[in-house]
C-alpha cells in the first residue's frame, strides 16, 4: 500500500495517506453529519452537522495513525526497521522493512496495536465524562471512545493479517518453533476469517441492508487476499530456505575504472553486452558499486562529462553479504536499501554479485522443475 500524497514524518517514519483514504474519510464524515449528529442534537443548521462530523472524522482517523505508531514503536524497539504509514481504506498499515526476529517481538509488535487503541478509548471515555454535561463535546467524545474500542477489538479477531492473527502466529510459533508452521497456520486461520466476513456479508444483504453487506464482503475479499499473500510469501521462504548466496552469485562480474564516463558505460557495456552492475576500482582497489538506476538518475546531457566515481555508490555506503549468506536474508537487505544487487564479499575480497533478478530467475527454475 504506497501513500500517494506524503503528510511528513513522525519519529522519523513517513506518513502518507493512499488515494481510497478520501472515500473513507468522506463516508465517515458523511454517516455522522446526516446520521448520528441530527440524532443526538436535533435542530442544528446543517453546516454545523458537517463541521462535527468532519472533525470527528479527522480525530478517528488519527486515533487510526496512533494505532500504526503503537505497532511501528515496537517494530523499532526490537529492531525492525519501519518504512512508513499508511492511510487507506480499511484504515491504516504500517509497512514493516522485514518479519520479526523473534516470536516474542511478534506478539509485542503485533499487540501495541489494540492496546494503544483501547488506551484511546479510555482517554475519550474519560473525556466524555468530563464532558458530558457539555452538548457540542460529549457526542463526539463517547462516539470516539466507542469506535477506538471497536478498532482495538476488531483488530484482535485471530485472522492473519489482522493483528490477532499476528498474535496467533506468535503463539503458534513460540510452541512448535517454527515459524513456518506458525506463517502457514496463521494464514489459515486468516482465510476463515475471511470467508466468514464474506458469509455474514451475504447474509446481511439478504436481510436487507446492503451497504454494511457489500461493507463486509469487501473487507472479507481484502483479508482474502492479504491471507493468501502471506501464504505465497511463506512458501517462498521455504523454497529459499538453506539456500546460500554462493550458490548462486555469478563470479564474473564488469568492473570499471572510476574516471570512465558515463557515455562510454553505456555505449561500451550497458547497451553492447547488456550489463547492468558494475564495480568499481581505481588502481585495483574496489571504490563502489553502480547500477543501471544510478545512471538513468543522471539527465541524459550530462552523461558525456559525468564519471562513474561521481555517481557510484561508495564503499563506505555499499551493503555486502557474504557467501554463507541465506538468500532470503540477501533479498531482506537489498528491500532495505532499496537496491537490486548486492557484492558478495569475503575476506575484503569481492568474490561476486548477487543480484534480485538472479533469485527470482532461480525461483522460476526450480518451480518449472517442479523442485
Ligand atoms: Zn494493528
């Protein structure tokens, strides 16, 4: 779930909201300026039902963003990077960098979520009873006291990508110690749930009410397909699972020296023998690494008088792995830093270059050998 439109950052994590965010948020807004705020105070002009519900809406959906924050403060915690949060549809969802170490960071990451949206329903509750007497403030507070509860709740049912089902795997990954088994179960678990949601929509629609149906077989259809994802990635796990970057790293590699220039990379390598990495040395000693995207990030006059040196990546800044490296791990660390190959190196000699397309080339292989 990219963010179309970029809001800032918090803790240092970006936060952004996905373009399906406005419907929610105009449906939220909606459902409480011509429903629930004429109930509650009859008589208002309708402007003022508008500006209530539009607030209201603003402050669920941040009580959404703290719930995001709660899990992302516990990613960092334990160490797993954040790379941003999302608004979109069905809420919020912050993108974890990788699968936590740990069925302990698991449960904890998974948890902070509903607990922090319960701890918001317990401040707006206690709000509302201090506000209570006071018309225009205490429909707003119990509304948000009783959506945050609702949140936190909702989000505990045991279906994976829920964040019950996230505890669920935790458990089921802390008794059997495989986090395998616990992926494959949670997902399971996860597609129930799914169907379920579809089943009760169906059910709803027939009795009558066909927004909140159509609502739940949407919701139904997504964890669908976030269960089956998680499935597809579990099993690819397991198919890279002992499989060692030496294994697969190609040992010839295209090297250049640092003062070549852009233009002569191209003609010479990129477009005649199709390469698209390269290392860099001067004298001999390794400098860099460049890839096809640090050149095509170079305006296309510029080429002729820029070197390779000015764009490359420096050593200093260049991730590594090392022959024993598991090729899942390698996968993890080139979605961190954002590249698409990495230099295998051993001994501070560059034995080779494992790159993303040679895995997913490997992977196609083996399940056309059916292996
Ligand atoms: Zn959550």
């Amino acid at each position: 779930m990219h963010a179309d439109i970029r809001l800032g950052r918090i803790l240092g994590i970006p936060i952004g909201l996905h373009a399906s965010w406005f419907l929610i948020f105009g449906l939220v807004t909606w459902s409480l300026a011509l429903g629930y705020f004429p109930r509650e105070y009859p008589q208002l002009p309708s402007g003022a039902y508008w500006l209530m519900g539009g607030v209201t809406s603003i402050l669920f959906f941040v009580s959404v963003l703290l719930h995001e924050l709660g899990h992302s403060v516990l990613a960092l915690r334990n160490g797993v990077p954040v790379r941003g949060i999302s608004l979109f549809i069905f809420g919020g969802v912050a993108q974890i960098g990788r699968e936590p170490p740990t069925p302990g960071a698991e449960f904890r990451i998974a948890i902070a979520g509903p607990l922090t949206s319960a701890a918001l329903a317990a401040v707006f509750a206690g709000l509302w009873w201090l506000d209570r007497a006071i018309p225009y403030l205490a429909a707003p507070s119990i509304w948000l006291a009783r959506i945050n509860l609702i949140l936190a709740v909702f989000n505990l049912i045991p279906g994976f990508p829920l964040d019950g089902g996230r505890v669920l795997r935790a458990i089921v990954w802390q008794v059997t110690g495989s986090y395998y088994k616990a992926t494959h179960f949670a997902a399971l678990s996860g597609q129930v749930v799914a169907f379920g949601f579809i089943g009760i929509g169906i059910f709803t629609i027939l009795g009558g009410n066909l927004f909140n149906g159509l609502w739940l077989i949407f919701i139904g259809w997504f964890l669908q397909n976030a269960a089956a994802s998680a499935f597809a990635q579990t099993n690819l796990e397991a198919q890279l699972r002992g499989v060692k970057v030496g294994q697969l790293m190609r040992s010839s590699y295209p090297r250049v020296t640092a003062q070549t220039s852009l233009q002569e990379l191209i003609e010479d390598q990129i477009l005649r023998h199709g390469e698209r990495c390269f290392l860099v040395s001067d004298n001999g000693n390794l400098m860099g690494m460049l890839g096809l995207r640090d050149v095509t990030a170079v305006p296309k006059a510029a080429w002729p008088h820029t070197t390779v040196a000015q764009v490359m990546v420096p050593l200093d800044r260049l991730a590594w792995v090392d022959p024993d490296t598991e090729l899942m791990e390698a996968l993890h660390l080139m979605d961190e830093k954002e590249v698409a190959q990495l230099p295998v190196v051993l001994a501070n000699r560059v034995l080779g270059l494992i790159s993303r397309e040679q895995v997913l080339h490997y992977i196609r292989t083996r399940s056309e050998l059916k292996i």
